[in-house]
C-alpha cells in the first residue's frame, strides 16, 4: 500500500531540541528505512521546512509503525499526517468501448 506522509510540526518546540546529533542520526534511519523499502520516496516541501515521505507499507498502522523509528518522531518533535493513496483509475476510460 502506498501512503502519502506529510510532516506537521509540533506547536511549542525549541529550535535547539532540533541538535546536529539528532538531525543526523534522523537521516541515518531514513537512508535504512529507503534502503529497506519503506520510504520510496524523500522530499523536503518548497514552502516551508516539512518532509513529505511517500511510503510503501502493509497497512497504515505498519506505516505508523515505520514512522514511529525516526529519532525526531520519537523525540516528540515532529508528527506526519498519513495520507493513503490508490492507483489513478481514471485511465481505464480511454479504453472503455464507445458503446458503453
């Protein structure tokens, strides 16, 4: 199951609980959970400072799970909105018969 993750930010945070230790040790379980297949798919949003994850997972508690190993999520310092998604079905129009 694919499953769109949109980072939100906790209200009230510290900028300094956010230390380089951490920052990285969040990207060295990221760069795991790609390399495992769980995260297909990293970007940073253009707008404002939040990950956007796209997931491969059983179920949305197996992404919850996932999520839940990121040093920052652990910490309490960020949250994501869990989004699942489903294959665009709208294609099969074009070859539906022009009788139908």
């Amino acid at each position: 199951m694919r499953i769109l993750a949109v980072e939100r930010p906790v209200p009230g945070l510290a900028d300094d609980r956010f230390t380089p230790e951490l920052s990285a040790a969040e990207a060295r379980r990221a760069w795991e959970l790609h390399q495992a297949g769980s995260i297909r798919e990293l970007f940073f949003r253009a707008d404002e400072p939040a990950a956007v994850l796209t997931l491969e997972c059983g179920d949305m508690d197996e992404a919850r799970l996932v999520l839940a190993t990121l040093p920052m999520v652990a910490a309490g310092l960020i949250d994501f909105e869990l989004i699942p998604l489903r294959a665009y079905p709208g294609f099969a129009r074009l070859f539906a018969s022009a009788s139908s």
